[in-house]
C-alpha cells in the first residue's frame, strides 16, 4: 500500500495504491493521521484517491470508518473518489456508500468540496 499527497486548490487529495488488507490497514491509518487532524471545519478537506486500490478487506474498511469518525467530530469533510468496479462493490455491499461521499473522480470531489 502506497500512500502519496498533493493538493488541489484548499483541497487535499491523497493517492492510495495497492490493497489495503490485513497485513496494510495499520499503515494505511497511521498514514492517515495526519492528515486526518488536518481534516475540520477550519482545515483542509480530504479525497481519498482510491483509483489504485485493488481490494479493501473489512480490516480496511474499519480504518475507514475511524476515518470517518474523526472527521466527523472535527466537522470536517472527507470523499472517496474513483473507485474500482471491484472496491466499488465492497463499498456498496458494506454500505460504505452511506458512510462517505462518493465521487466518479477526483476532479469532481474536489470541485465539490472546496465549495
């Protein structure tokens, strides 16, 4: 699991690559977390590029959820942008589409939430 930044706009985009299984949730939150504190109603909005993402187990989904969570409680804002036809499935079956704001790109998700 990668993880790389960059930003567009007042809008924070990171890149996820790869799986984010049982053997990766625990990187993949811990490099969240920064990210994640600057994530509130006075900080950066956050996109989560999942267009590398291969497979999300429910480990990964967990991370998610605390994700969502403390964004939540920040009052910040948080998208998941470019899933997979595989990742989008799992959202779907999970609910995880109820949890976060999904978009068909990342272009979208930031025109969105930098409003």
């Amino acid at each position: 699991m990668e993880l790389t930044c960059r930003d567009i706009g007042t809008v924070r985009v990171l890149s996820v690559e790869g799986r984010i299984d049982h053997a990766r949730a625990a990187d993949f939150q811990q490099a969240l977390t920064p990210h994640l504190n600057d994530c509130s109603a006075r900080g950066q909005a956050l996109v989560l590029d999942f267009g590398a993402v291969d497979y999300v187990s429910s480990i990964g989904l967990r991370a998610l959820m605390l994700a969502a969570k403390q964004v939540k409680v920040q009052n910040g804002r948080i998208a998941i942008a470019a899933l997979s036809p595989v990742v989008s499935e799992v959202f779907q079956i999970s609910r995880f589409n109820l949890v976060f704001n999904i978009y068909d790109s990342v272009e979208a998700a930031a025109v969105e939430l930098a409003k």
